[in-house]
C-alpha cells in the first residue's frame, strides 16, 4: 500500500507530483506529504488526511523546483498523524525518504541508530532508513545510490523506496524489493511511481524495475543497477491506456464509472477467442495440449473478490474440464503444507497484481514446482511477471478501491480457461465450446440492459440505509456472488454484511433473522438438481421470521415469498454471476452514499495491498 512518485525534469516538479499523488491515492489515503528539491535544502510539507489537507496547507507559497518526492499512505507502523506521514528526514532535514511496505528490522535499526545518537520524531519504520542513509551518505563522501545500494542490503522486508537529498537535489534515488516501482521515461524528465498511473499524463514509456534494483533518475536520465553496481539493462515497455481511462469521465464516483464500464471490459477480456474452426484461443496459458491433458489439480490463490472469482472458476472447470479444483485465500496458502507438483496449475488471480499474500502464496507454489498462471488487469506488474504465463483481462485501470469490473472480467477470464481446457481435454465437443462462447458474447449486451434499469434498484437500497445487517444467499455459482455482493457492502456502508449458501442457511446463519432484516437471495437460473426450487424454500425460510426479501432471479423465472424482485436476463446457469452481481454493486454502491460514506476510498482500505 502507499503510493510514491518521484519526479525530476526540466519543469516544475509540483504539479506532476500531487497530480501523482491523486492517482495513487487509492493506493492509501489516511496521509500525504512531498519534499521539493530546492538548492541546499528540502522544502517538506506533510499532513494526515487526505491529499486535499495537504494541498490546502501547501497554499501559494511554495519554493520553484523541478525536482520532488510524494507519499500518500497507508498506515503499517504509527497512526496517521503529521508526524508520521511522509516524506522522513534525517536529523540535519537534507535527506527525505518515502517508502512503501515494511521495513521488518527496524526495531534494530533503530536502536543501533539511537546509541548513534540520532533522535527519532515518528513512531513509522520508514524513519529508520532516513537516519541510516544519512550516516551511510557521509560514509561514501555524499554518494546517495551507494548509500542506498547498502543500506538496502541492511534491510529485511518489503519496500519501495524513494530518497533525494538537498545537496544534489535533481538526483532521485529509488529501489524496490516485494514492492511496486516503475520508471516513466518523458522528454527531459523522469518519473518514478508505484503505478504508471501517475505519470501517464506525461509519458507513455514505462521502465520495469526488478526485485532489489537501485534507480537513479536526474534531469538528465537514468540509470539501473544491482546491489553491487552493475548496470541492468533497462526493460522498457508502452503503457496501453491513455490518461482519459483513469478519470471520472462525467460520473459522480470511480466506482459507479467502473460499473457503467462492465459491458466493455467484459467485451473487451472476450474478442477474438474462438476460431473459425471453434476452438478457443488462449496461446497465453503456455502449455501444450499434452500438458493441459496431464494436468491432475488446479489450485486458484486469490483474496478478497479476486478470491469469489476464484470459487467460481472451481464451478466452471470441474463441471467442462473435469478437472478438480482447490480455492485458497492466498493468505493462508503457504502458511500449510499443501501438496502441489508439475502436474499442478496454479493460478494466481489479481486485478492490481502486487496483493502482496497472492504474491506470497505464488513464490511458494513456484518453489514447490508448479507452473503458475496469473490473471491480472495490470501489465508489467510483479504477480504476472513472477508467473510462468499471463492472461491479462482487459478492464483498463479500476480506481475506485471496490473492485467491479475487475471481478466480471475475472470471472470471464477463468470461463475461457475452463473452456478451453474442457475442449483440450476433449471435456465438450467443438459445438458445446461454441455454444458456450457465445453466451459469454451476448453477456455485455445482457449486463448493460440490467445497467439501464436500475433506478429502481437505487431508490429501493436507500429505504434499507438504516438497517443494521444484511444477508445475502446463494447456491453454486451464486454463493460466491453472495459473498461477493456482502464484502461489496461491508467495505462500502460499513454494515453487517454476511453472504451463505443457501443449504447452510439452517445450520446456524437463521438464527440472525429478526423482523425486517433484509435479506437478498439469488434464486439459480435454470433447474438443474431443482436448486431454484430450494432457493425459493429459502426464501420461504426467512421470510417466516420476518426478512425483507429482496430476490435477483432471471426474466421469467417464477418468485413466490419475495417482498422485492429484480430481474435479470437469462444466461446459461454458470454465466449467472456476472448478471447477478451487477445489482449486487449497485446495492453497495447506492448505500454507500445514502449512508454518506466516501464511495471511492472506503474508510481503512486501499486498493493495492502490498503487505502482508
Ligand atoms: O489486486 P487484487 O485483485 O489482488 O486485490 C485483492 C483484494 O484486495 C481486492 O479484491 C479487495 O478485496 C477489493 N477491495 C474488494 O472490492
């Protein structure tokens, strides 16, 4: 979490960094801070809250300089408090350092320091490295990337860093271990971000930076080395999309944006799969037909609502490619013994692809010899490049901290692939393949038409704003939908929010229904093992202990015992997720805002979790 962005160039450093900064924010928003590159010393300035506190105290008068650091945090070690934002300086306040992540040993460092005499003023980690690439400084006679070359070999963690110092302040020094860091290359001037969304403003040329590489930008240019000095060769790429993708575009939120974007990014992660001879088209897996033949598991580590994409590529592929599939919470992954091998799959699934846990959870499962696969949103970010082979899903850049087309796109990601191992494994016939393929093509069209209609939704959530609790049901591919549709609504109205399957609804969850408590259930679309019929059963269940039952179930689907409907169009039943959730984020989404709640940056979140 946090976001950094470095600058230094031959114009004002001040707007590209705070513009950085707005971008990165969803990256954390409890604190924000810059220091200036102004001859012989650094001109700081941080604040807790969010960037506007610190773009109102920075007022007018500020010193002219083309060269800068920014910080937006998230808070790890130390409150969200002035004194603990961003950017931490050294005692003589020439050296500012930002960071992203965790520094594990600081404890050490700091007493090692402190008997050095160095007086602390923060209660962060961060302050730590500021003292001592100060001290290491004045060792290598004022040489800042030899400072940072060794302190970084002191450190034990996970951190981006960014350094500057006030006698040589055009010269900006970063480097990067578990933690994002890009370089952005402009027309005399230079970038260093967590995301290239910072500076996509400026330039489209993006410079990946490797596990434990020093950067060092100036006016001039930069330069990449090891830990010991070697020159790295720099691995340039173009960043796809454009600076209009990553604004509001007219609507009142990112998020509500994000939704109306579904149709196309949906359409978008779908285009040009099938061939004219009906096969599925995913040369991006990697793997040959004999291998996709041997494959004996597939295990998908995710977390949050990377995770219920995850659930429901477990419903998909082991009902075409008949192949079993375990889901994990990255975070509790490697923290067992479990057994993987070369015949097992893994696939790592994140929109951001730096969640440090799924990053984890994927170098444990590498270690152990499987191939992994990520699906990501994000190019050229850690989890993809860390992976064996990449799909990327084609949302372009999702802001709001809620994820929302991400998940759809997820969701469609892991059809393909079922699909596709399906027909491999000769699981479904060409046609079936087919069939199945352009369903998912008419979902975009489906997913606007419930878009269109959903005023009454809107009007409807805002008379729930002052329930306490909500439950959400499901059953096969709708329980993760549930689950879904309740971190939507925990993260966003800061309600009670909890989802089930329907069948557990009587081992336990009943007991939490008291008159009036609303209760949204997803009746399964078509009949297979009568699964609507036992949905409508549990309706009937709550609704005779007094909920308010608000039912999502497709056109023409019969509803008895509902106190609201919503309909959907009709899709195959493993499609219904993607038309289901919809109003699911609709809900959220609409009670965050009867609940004055902030939509974009949800109160303790951020949207890349880059710790553990
Ligand atoms: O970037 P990732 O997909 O790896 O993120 C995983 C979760 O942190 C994320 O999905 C989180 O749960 C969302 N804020 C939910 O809306």
């Amino acid at each position: 979490m946090c976001g950094i962005v470095g600058y230094t160039g031959k114009n004002s450093a001040i707007t590209p960094l705070i513009e950085g900064l707005r971008r990165l924010e969803y990256r954390g928003y409890d604190s924000a801070g810059i220091a200036l590159g102004t001859s012989g010393k650094l001109f700081i300035e941080k604040r807790a809250g969010k960037l506007g506190n610190l773009e109102s105290s920075l007022g007018d008068q500020l010193p002219s300089a083309t060269s800068g650091i920014g910080h937006t945090r998230w808070a790890t070690h130390g409150g969200p408090t002035d004194n603990n934002a961003h950017p931490h300086v050294d005692n003589e306040g020439k050296l500012a350092v930002i960071h992203n992540g965790i520094i594990e040993n600081y404890n050490q460092l700091k007493a090692e320091l402190q008997a050095k005499g160095h007086k602390f003023h923060s209660d962060t980690d961060t302050e730590s490295v500021a003292h001592l690439l100060s001290d290491l400084r004045k060792e290598f006679n004022g040489d800042l990337p030899a400072a940072m070359r060794e302190a970084v070999k002191t450190l034990r963690g996970s951190f981006t860093l960014l350094a500057v110092h006030a006698d040589n302040p055009g010269v900006i020094v970063g480097v990067r271990r578990n933690s994002p860091l890009v370089l952005g290359v402009g027309d005399s001037e230079y970038f260093l971000a967590s995301d290239v969304a910072a500076f996509i403003e400026y330039t489209k040329r993006a410079v990946e930076l490797g596990q434990d590489e020093i950067v060092v930008i100036t006016p001039t240019g930069f330069e990449i080395t090891d830990l010991d000095g070697n020159a790295q060769t720099p691995r340039e790429y173009q960043v796809t999309w454009d600076a209009e993708a990553a604004q509001k575009g007219g609507f009142s939120h990112f998020m509500l944006k994000e939704i109306f974007e579904q149709p196309k990014a949906v359409a978008d992660t779908l285009i040009g799969r099938l061939t004219d001879n009906n096969q599925i088209e995913l040369d991006e897996l990697k793997m040959s037909d004999e291998e996709i033949r041997s494959l004996k598991k597939i295990v998908v580590i995710a977390c949050g609502t990377a995770y219920h994409a995850g659930m429901i590529a477990k419903y998909a592929i082991e009902k075409w490619a008949q192949i079993s599939v375990e889901v994990e919470i990255a975070s509790e992954y490697r923290y067992r013994d479990p057994i993987i091998d070369a015949q097992t799959l893994v696939i790592a699934i994140s929109q951001s692809g730096e969640t440090m846990d799924t990053l984890m959870a994927l170098r444990h499962a590498k270690a152990a010899g499987a191939r992994v696969l990520a699906i990501c949103n994000t190019n050229s970010s850690t989890i993809p490049r860390e992976s064996d082979a990449v799909l990327y899903t084609h949302a372009g850049p999702e802001i709001a901290v809620a994820s929302t087309k991400a998940f759809l796109t997820q969701v469609v990601a892991v059809y393909l692939i079922g699909l596709h191992l399906a027909q491999v494994r000769k699981e479904l016939t060409d046609s079936e393949v087919a069939d199945l393929y352009n369903e998912l093509l008419a979902l975009p069209a489906k997913i606007e038409a419930i878009l269109e209609t959903v005023e009454p939704l809107r009007a409807l959530t805002r008379t729930f704003a002052k329930s306490s609790s909500v439950l959400f049901l499901g059953r096969n591919v709708g329980f993760p939908a549930a689950l879904e549709g309740a971190l939507k609504l925990k993260e966003l109205a800061y309600m009670h929010a909890e989802g089930f399957a329907g069948g557990e609804l009587k081992h336990g969850p009943i007991a939490l229904i008291e008159e009036g408590t609303p209760v949204i259930a997803i009746v399964p679309a078509g009949h297979e093992h009568s699964l609507d019929e036992k949905m409508l059963s549990n309706i009937q269940e709550v609704k005779a202990r007094g909920a308010q039952v608000i039912v999502i179930a497709e056109e023409g689907a019969e509803v008895t015992g509902a106190t609201h409907v919503i309909r959907i169009p009709v899709a195959p039943a493993l499609f219904q997720p993607v038309l289901a959730t919809v109003p699911l984020q609709v809900f959220a989404y609409e009670m965050a805002i009867a609940r004055g709640n902030d939509v974009d940056q949800p109160r303790n979140l951020a949207k890349s979790v880059t710790v553990e």
